[in-house]
C-alpha cells in the first residue's frame, strides 16, 4: 500500500502553501472550496460548463455567454467579502421578467460584457485563488440511456431518466472534445493535489473529463489524485449506485485518469460488494486506493480534503476477513 507519509505536505507557516486544483461543477465544489481556502492561498477552481437551465440557461442563450452559474458558485465560495455583499450577490429576483435570475449572474454577465471572460471578478471581489471555466467553447451535454434513448441538454437529463426508467449508459459533450482552457491544464499540471468532486457524477464531474486535455493533465501531473464521493447517491442519476459504480463510470468515460486516483467517501458506501469491485479495480491498476471515515457521514464537504490531507478521522480499506479499517498515519509530505 502507498505510503501517505510521502504523498501530502501538512500546512506549515512560511512555507509555500500546496497547489490546489480542484475539478467539478455545482454546488458540491463550491462547498469544497470554503473549506480549503481556510488552510491554503493557491487554489484553482476548474467548472464544467455544460449548464443550460435556470438563469445560466437564459443569460447563456441571450447573450452568448458561457453558463455564470456554477462559476458564481465558486466565485462567492473563495470570496472575502462583507456579508451584504454576499447577500447581494446571492439575491434572486422573485417578479417580472427577471424572476429566478440572480443578480451575481447578471454580475458576471456585466463583467463578461466588459473584459469578455469572468476572471475580473474574482479582483473585484478578492477571492482567495482563482476559478476558470474548463473550456470556452459552447457546449451542450447529452446523455445516453441503457434502454438507447437520448436527451441533449444538461437539464433536461433529470426527467429524461425519470420517464425513462433507465439508467445513464454515457454522456458526451457537443461539440465533442473542445479544447480546454490553458490555464486550466496548466494549473492541474502544477498541482500538489487535485480533487475531483464532489458534485453530480453525470453533469458535474465527467463533462470536464471529455474536454480535450483534461484528462491528459490529470494523468501526467505527479499531485496527489482524489475523487470525493458524494455522500449520498443522486435521484436522477446515480440512484443505486456503489462507490465502485461511480468510479467504473469515470473509467468508461475516460479509462486512463482513473490509474491514479485515491476514491474517498464515506464508510458505509464501501459496502461488502462495492470493496469487492473496488479492490478488483485496484488490482488492475485503475485506482490505488480507497479513503473511508464516518467524519464524510455528516455531510462535511468543507472539511473532507482537510481530513484526507491530515488523517483525521479517515480510514484506508484493506483486504481483511474481519472488514476492519486501519488508521492513516499523518500525511507531512507532497510528493513532487
């Protein structure tokens, strides 16, 4: 089993704080990310960008934008702001014919306007890193069923499953393989850890995974790899799902990210037969291991990159008659 001592770097002052990327979409990395802005400076924020519902839906067909919503999200998690500020920025129009829509939405929509991409806002309201779109193209996201059907559009795929009964087979981005934004590859590449998740596993993880490039960046880059398991499964996606469901869902997207990544969750989602399938994957090299501790059972997003990092209240599966789990010693080093 690897060694964590030599994988991850406790935070100590005057030293460089570690690189952080972490990847997804929703509101689940947004979460993360008020968590990790606590004990590190060098974070990046890299958003899917499929989204088509809601006011992101409306601003991205009005003005050819790219979707604010989930990029908003991030924007506000790694913001030091007063909380008016926040208040504001949150704040949803209840009448006429901004109804829905928020008004940090309609604030990046202005700061789009002006310096024709976000990144501005994060100066104006001095976040702690940065937070990039995965790529600036235009896309959609359409998903494929088990029974053959297809529905394309990000919001639509809730109900399509719903009617259909059937399971997600795949998704795919349209057009497919954009290129991914620079920055963003740069910044998984340069990362001591990147964090995959949590977040929608069909509409908020695997569409930054068919973006050309990102799953190159992932593989090549030497960080600690962990993809974060929602605490629960997902009506209208992942219903019945395992952690050995979610990940063989990423290796059928893309086979090749999935060789160096640690999957963490909680521990009863690592039932008898999700371990069993889990250890297969890591005896075929897709995966080196599994993270697990009752401390994720609260749904703590904040503090569960913290927890892995500094062995808190996490645990490592390992093949034993008797299930138990064995203690992660503390992690003092990045492997670089």
């Amino acid at each position: 089993m690897t060694d964590f001592t030599e994988q991850i770097r406790l935070y100590e002052p005057h030293r460089r704080q570690p690189r952080i990327a972490a990847i997804g979409g929703g509101h689940g990395l947004s979460a993360m990310l008020r968590g990790l802005k606590a004990y590190t400076r060098d974070i990046t924020a890299i958003v899917t960008v499929a989204d088509d519902g809601g006011g992101s839906g409306m601003l991205r067909e009005d003005l050819g934008m790219l979707p604010p919503g989930d990029i908003r999200n991030c924007i506000m998690a790694l913001a030091n702001t007063e909380p008016t500020m926040q208040q504001l920025l949150n704040y949803r129009f209840t009448d006429g014919s901004l109804a829905g829509q928020s008004f940090g939405n309609l604030f990046l929509a202005a700061m789009n306007g002006i310096s024709g991409s976000f990144h501005r806002m994060g100066d104006v309201l001095a976040i702690t890193g940065r937070v990039l779109p995965v790529t600036n193209q235009d896309v959609r996201l359409e998903a494929e069923f088990h029974d053959g059907s297809r529905i394309l559009g990000e919001s639509k795929i809730f109900f399509a499953k719903k009617i259909n009964n059937s399971r997600i087979r795949k998704v795919r981005l349209v057009p497919e393989r954009p290129a991914a934004l620079p920055e963003s590859v740069r910044a998984i590449r340069d990362a001591d850890i990147v964090v995959i998740g949590p977040g929608s596993l069909y509409t908020s993880i695997i569409p930054n995974f068919l973006v050309s490039g990102i799953a190159d960046a992932v593989r090549q880059s030497r960080a600690l790899k962990i993809y974060v398991l929602n605490i629960m499964t997902q009506d209208g996606e992942t219903e019945g799902y395992t952690a050995a469901d979610h990940l063989a869902a990423l290796l059928r997207h893309e086979r090749d990210h999935g060789r160096i990544i640690w999957v963490m969750g909680p521990a009863f989602a690592f039932d008898a037969g999700a371990r069993a399938a889990m250890e297969a994957m890591i005896e075929n090299g897709y995966c080196h291991g599994l993270l697990a501790g009752n401390a994720l059972g609260t749904h703590d997003l904040e503090g569960a990159l913290l927890h892995t990092a500094l062995g808190q209240d996490i645990y490592t599966q390992q093949s034993q008659p008797n299930g138990h789990y064995n203690h992660i010693d503390t992690i003092n080093q990045v492997r670089r």
